[in-house]
C-alpha cells in the first residue's frame, strides 16, 4: 500500500517537471519501498527504497524538496539501497561523484577540499587523494565517517575511509614544467632585475626620481618591476581576461625547488572581492632576496596573465611583476552625526553574509555607534553572538530578522506555497516584542515553509506589539512595485502596512541599472 502511493505521488508531482532529460518512470518504476516514517513533531519524512539502477544524486535531492513543499514539511529524506550485483569497485566507480555530491551537502567545507579527488580500494580501505591540503579538516568534520554511511546505506559494504594530502612529486614539477615551458622562458626574463643600462634607457621615457625614492621603489618591487596599471576588481577576472593587475593582501605562500636550480612559488591573495592564486618562477640566486620580502599578511599589486590551470583546475595569475603596497587603511566613520546599521547580516544568513557577528559588532562599536541592527534571513541565530558582544564592547544591539513576507491578506484561495514572497524588516522595541518575534520566527519555520520560512501579513499583524516593520530592499514588496510601475493607489496601500519605509545607498542597486531593469543611476533616485 505504502509502495502504491508512493509512486503514485511521484507521478501526481513530477509528471509536469523537466527533468534535464532524466526519465524519471525509469529511474522509479521499479523501486521497492521498505518503509515510510513520518516523525510529526520535526515534520520530517523519510523514504527507505529499493533500486535495481543508479539513481543520480542530484534527482534525489530535487525530489526530496518538491516532496517538502508538496506535503509542507520541514525535510523529506529519501534513503535508497541499490540492488545490483556489480563489484563494490565498479559501483564505486559509476556513483563516486554522487558520494561526492552528497557530502557537499551535508559539509559545506567538503566540496572544495575534494574537488577532483581520486580514489582506491583495497580490502575494504577506501583511500581518498587530495587534490590539496585538507585531510586534517575532513577529518575533524568526520566527513570519512558519513562517506561510510553512505556507502554502507546504498551498497551494504562497510569500508574505512582514509584521507590522503596531495603530495608533489619531482615528476609532476617536471611536467608542469614541460606544460609551461614557453611561457616560463618569457616570465624568467622579468625575474632579473633590471641592468643598469635598462635603466638608463628607461629613464628617458619616465619622469625622474630623487635617488631616495629610487631606493624606495626598488625594495617594493618583490618580481620584475614598479607598474601603474589599473588595478582590477578579483570578481571581475575570468580565464579570458588576459593580462591584469590586482592588488591585495597575501594570506598563503609556498614554494618548491624545481629543476635547472630554480624554483616555482604559488600564494593566495585576496582583495575581499575573490581570492586567486598566483604563481611564478624564479632562479636559485635570487630565492633568498624575493623569500625576504615576500610574506603572509602583506599586501602586494601583481601584474600578470589570468588563465586556466590544468593541474590545479581553477583561474590563476601567472604573474610578472610584484610590488609591496602599503596595506588599506581600516574605513573610519568621520560623520559629527553617527547613524545606526538597521539592516545587517552575519554569517548566519546563507548565501548573503560571511562576517561573524562579533567582527560586525566588534566594527560598529569602533565606528562610534551607539547601535546596531541584527537582521539575518529568516533565522536568528546570530542572537547569543551579538549579545556576547555588544557587553564585550559596550553597544547595544536591536534584535531583528528579514523575513520573507507573503500577503494573504486579500485573498480567499491563499495558498502560502503559491504566493510570492518579499523581503521585509521587522526589529525588536521591547521584550514584548522580542517574545513575538520568537513566536513569528516558530510559525514560519513550522507552518509556512516552503523552500524558506515565510511570514503572512496576518501572522504579523497578530503578533505586531513591540515590533518594527520596515520595507527592506529591492526584493520588498514596495521597491518590486515600484519598479512594476505600480498605481499611486498601490503604493499608497503597500506602503501603509510598514511603519518605516527604507532607503539604501545606490550602489547596492547599481545592478538594477547594469542588468537593464533601471535606466540610469539618475533613475534610481527617482
């Protein structure tokens, strides 16, 4: 009975979807469902089946969230067993990136670390080779354990997992070497530094230089030479971008001697914007003087050639040029007035903010400010965090969510999964309403959810004592009508729900005027 109504559920809700291909009666049409356990209390569905094919991981996880939203739980889990009477290698072999995929999911950190990892079994020891340096972390995160399970739970086969670092090899520098030989000839001309009949030739063509300066420039420059390209945002470098220059703060270095007594050095820089790696060669004589002054936490302007990198599998800078930088001064808040953040998200806001909460307020209270806002998605767990702070360094803190806000406010046939959502601000006044918020914040993650923990109007409404609501961005319901060039009358009665209305700096929407959807910058003032 309960196979029965499982695939008909299957059918009922996926026969209108696309599935990139994926024949999804094929997939399912011959699973065996071992049990179905619904827990109430956690509104949580798990699916025990069986199946003679290979499912792809990412169907599954697509399946399990239509299945949240259709039955309005928090989570649905479908555990699948595969009956199939291949060898525990090949099957490896064929669903490795599916394991892959999975522990992506469950440990956000795990991607990267094993991007383009390999594998070998042998009796019953599953080793993993690194791309990188990361077994340390897995391990602390037991992402060896829950591969185990993974593997344990499809194919009822217990292996030990075991993470391996990378290790380069003479052979590999040799071919890398072999793969970049062309264009290490050309950077290895801009590693000695200039002769002095360079120089006097060069200096025809530039503005002369107080010897002081001269010897200033000269122990900034780290490879090659001083440059005054512009510099280059990190996010807008792609493998096509050619030649550039950035400028940032180093935070990893490495080296290694190569062949023919030189020597390949690779760090990581980041400008807040992207992080890249960089690389470059150097002969054996000059290892001392560019180890000196090449170091973590400086911040250093590179000039060099983006592209793709085989080995590493990812955009680097082959660089040209090195010179130090003074590092950026930290931003002050000069204003005799100072303002008060009311919308703000710490790490705890996926996929929109990455600072803890302790930096933020840490900032906030350097900067002068007598307040600060806390208003991440849908969640408030950054609370214990701020509060901790805000003694630590005397400031206080308004309690507060961005919340997604549906209106069911005119509408008989309302159905929350249906509506569409908006971003909207709500901050604590009171105790009262810091009580109410918490009552909010439950309903939405235990009755409205759907893809995201959404408020109704009315809920607000209910629970309104002791709270602000403020109109947020662009994603709220008044800037969208705005932008839809709404009625005054609509605007008007949008915008009488909320008790404050908010106004962002404009380059938070320059994308409005990039993407088209506003014509000028002139415009977004309007």
């Amino acid at each position: 009975m309960q196979e029965l109504a499982f695939k008909e559920g299957f059918v009922k809700i996926l026969s209108k979807e696309v599935w990139d291909g994926q024949d999804i009666e094929s997939l399912f049409g011959n699973i065996k469902v071992q049990e179905i356990n619904l827990y109430k209390k956690s509104r949580k569905m798990e699916v025990k089946v069986i199946s003679d094919r290979l499912i792809p991981a990412q169907t599954i996880a697509e399946i399990e969230e239509k299945f949240t939203g259709y039955f309005c739980l928090n989570c649905v889990d479908i555990k699948v067993k595969y009956a199939i009477n291949d060898k525990i290698e090949e099957l490896l072999d064929s669903y490795w990136e599916n394991i892959i995929f999975f522990a992506g999911r469950k440990l956000a950190t795990s991607r990267g670390l094993l991007s383009g990892c390999s594998w070998k079994l042998s009796k019953r020891k599953l080793s993993v080779y690194l791309k990188t340096k990361g077994a340390g972390i897995l391990k602390a995160q037991e992402c060896g354990k829950f591969i185990e399970d993974i593997i344990d739970e499809a194919f009822s086969t217990k292996v030990k997992v075991e993470f391996i670092d990378c290790i380069i090899d003479e052979s590999y520098n040799n071919k890398y070497i072999e793969e970049k030989k062309a264009q290490e000839q050309k950077l290895l001309s801009n590693v000695i530094y200039i002769s002095e009949n360079n120089r006097k030739n060069s200096s025809s063509l530039h503005k002369k230089v107080s010897g002081q300066d001269r010897m200033a420039n000269e122990s900034a420059v780290i490879l090659g030479k001083e440059f005054k390209d512009e510099i280059i945002a990190m996010k807008d470098i792609d493998q096509d971008s050619g030649k550039i220059a950035i400028a940032g703060e180093i935070f990893s270095i490495d080296s290694r001697e190569i062949r023919g007594e030189r020597y390949l050095y690779i760090f990581d820089i980041t400008d807040k914007t992207n992080s890249f790696t960089v690389k470059f060669f150097t002969k054996k004589d000059k290892y001392g003087e560019i180890n000196n002054k090449l170091k973590i936490g400086i911040a250093v302007k590179v000039r060099g050639e983006a592209q793709y990198d085989k080995f590493s599998r990812e955009v680097v800078i082959m660089a040209s040029d090195i010179v130090k930088i003074e590092k950026q001064k930290q931003r002050v808040d000069a204003a005799q007035e100072k303002r008060i953040e009311l919308h703000l998200h710490t790490q705890m806001s996926s996929m929109d903010g990455i600072t803890p909460v302790e930096d933020l307020v840490k900032r906030a209270a350097e900067w002068g400010h007598k307040a600060v806002a806390i208003t991440d998605h849908g969640v408030v767990q950054a609370y214990p965090g701020a509060s901790k702070a805000a003694s630590k360094y005397k400031i206080k803190i308004i309690y507060g969510v961005e919340c997604y806000l549906v209106d069911d406010t005119n509408d008989e046939n309302f159905d929350y999964t249906k509506a569409e959502s908006y971003h909207a601000i709500i901050l604590v006044k009171n105790k009262t309403g810091l009580k109410n918020l918490y009552k909010l914040i439950s309903q939405s993650h235990l009755s409205y959810f759907y893809k995201r923990p959404r408020m109704t109007k009315s809920m607000i409404m209910e629970y309104r004592e002791g709270l602000l609501i403020g109109s947020a961005c662009e994603a709220g319901e008044l800037y969208s009508a705005v932008l839809e060039n709404a009625s005054d009358e609509e605007i008007y009665r949008i915008a009488s729900f909320y008790d404050y209305l908010e106004i962002q700096p404009l380059g938070n929407n320059q994308f409005l005027v990039e993407s088209g959807k506003v014509d000028s910058r002139e415009a977004l003032k309007d």
